[in-house]
C-alpha cells in the first residue's frame, strides 16, 4: 500500500516475483564503495511516523555517550515503550548495555546502516552488500519471490528487483532466537513479523541536501574518509520498517551515502568476554593447566 502521510511504498512480503526483470542497459550502476560518517546514523524524517532518536543531546545532536531513545515516540507499543526506556536508564547510568555491534554479533537490517562503510556488488542474479565493521554480508536474491519454506536467518530472506532507477529489496525472515535482538542502538526489539523494505537511488548533490541537512541535525559527525568538497551522485537508501509485534504502524528514515575514497580497512570483530553492561569480565572456566 502507498502510506500517503510520508510518501513511502510498503511493498508487500511477496512484491518481488511480480517485479518485470530490467534490461540491462536501464539497471542504475550503485556497485561501489559508499559512506557516511554519522552516529547513531539513521536520518529521520522531518514529518510522520520515523524512527526513535536520542534524548540526550550534546552540542545540540545526539550525544553517542549515552544512548537514551525517545520511548515516548508514537511509533512504539507499550511493551517496546519500556524496552527503550530501560535501555536508555543503563546509558544514563553510565552502562554500555550489549548489543550487536559491542559484542560482535551479526547486524540485522536496519541495526546494520550505523555501519559507516558499506559496499556493494551487482551481478545480474544477485545483490551483494559488505560492510566495514567485520564479517557481516549481505545476499539479495534478484527478481525472485521469497522461499515459501523460508527459515530465519541472521539478515533475514531478502529478495530484490529494479524499478526504474530504483533497487527495491524486501526483507523477511530475521533471526529472534539470538542475543540482543534489536533494530537500531537503543535497543528497540523486534518479533518475527519483522518486514523491511529499502529503496537505493542515486541522487545529486542538490537533492542529497536534504537527507544530508536531517542528518547534521540529528547525527553526531565523525571525521573519517569523505571528501567534503564532492558534488557527484550520491546514494540514498529510504528505508521503511513494520512490525506489528512492536510498532504501532510502518515508519521510516533515510541514510545518504556517499562515494568512500579509500578501501575498507581490514577488520575483525571477535567476542571477548567483558560484560559492558556489568562493568566486568565473564567468570569463564580456567585450566591451570593444558588438557592436551
């Protein structure tokens, strides 16, 4: 259905085997290296249902030392309500809580778009994303339905196809049964009936300005690998969420990427046994001597 108040389709779960396969000449080339620089880094939208934001501010944007999400955002149930609240009362207690990023957990969709660097790859059966902060990647299957035996997965069954000069990709089908399950960094959950649908398009800097103005209002900018002078194409992904296990209705936001100048530094993210919540180490099993 088309959500009149703010302008963004939500695609039905099985949109993509309807879609009309794109000649190759008409598919929009978004294969590249793409960044922002932008905690906790969604962009939310100047009007209607969009996504939580910080309650802590510093120098008037989201201050990333505490992590207090607005629990009195419409968008959340009650249950949800208290979940982010929750959170939010350990950050202002100076408690780094757990989550995917701080414990080395794979990034469900749209935890995953803090990520500043992102790249992707186009083949023409399949989309692939790689993100900057470890191993976490991403498979879009093109032009085909979701599988009627799906099972969940980290980054749930995505299915893609193009229209026009848009990507349109459909997610289903993320794991519940992990440690912290959560959608963006304040903590805010998510079931089974989680559906999100991502729209890339490439834009100019003309039309970037806005996403890019709702950014510098909400985001904490970190300097990193932008050239602040570019004028090209940028990328924008407008995403919209629904979970009607958690919110009240479908909301969204954008990320507005721009070309990385340098390759990904390599990284790897591996579990360690601090607790950030506790402020403490894991009581793991020790051997005074070698068992081998």
């Amino acid at each position: 259905m088309i959500r009149p108040d703010v302008g963004i389709v939500i695609c039905a779960a099985v949109a993509a085997c309807c879609a009309t396969p794109s000649r190759a000449a008409d598919i929009p080339n978004f294969t590249g290296m793409w960044r922002h620089q932008s905690l906790p880094g969604f962009e939310p939208l100047a009007s209607g249902p969009t996504s939580v934001t910080n309650l802590s501010r510093e120098d008037g944007v989201s201050n990333y030392d505490e992590l207090v999400g607005d629990y009195k955002n419409p968008i959340l149930q009650p249950a949800a309500a208290e979940t982010v609240k929750k959170f939010g009362e350990m950050s202002r207690a100076g408690i780094t809580y757990p989550s995917p990023a701080n414990q080395c957990w794979p990034e469900p969709v749209p935890y995953i778009f803090k990520t500043f660097g992102m790249e992707m790859l186009q083949e023409p059966d399949q989309i692939t994303f790689m993100y900057d902060e470890g191993p976490d990647v991403r498979r879009v299957r093109l032009n085909q339905p979701h599988r009627a035996d799906v099972q969940p997965s980290w980054y749930g069954d995505s299915v893609g196809h193009y229209e026009g000069d848009t990507l349109v990709i459909d997610t289903i089908a993320t794991r519940t049964d992990r440690p912290y399950a959560m959608i963006d960094l304040y903590g805010t959950p998510y079931t089974k009936a989680l559906h999100v649908v991502e729209r890339y398009r490439l834009i100019s800097y003309e039309e970037a300005q806005d996403g890019l103005l709702r950014d510098a209002k909400e985001n904490k900018r970190i300097p990193g690998d932008l050239d602040p002078k570019y004028r090209g194409k940028f990328l924008q992904v407008v995403f919209t969420v629904d979970d009607p296990g958690v919110f009240t209705t479908p909301w969204s936001a954008t990320i507005t990427y721009r070309p990385g100048r340098e390759p990904f530094s390599e990284a790897v993210c591996a579990e360690n046994q601090h607790e950030y919540y506790n402020n403490a180490d894991t009581n793991v099993p020790k051997s005074a001597k070698p068992d081998f």
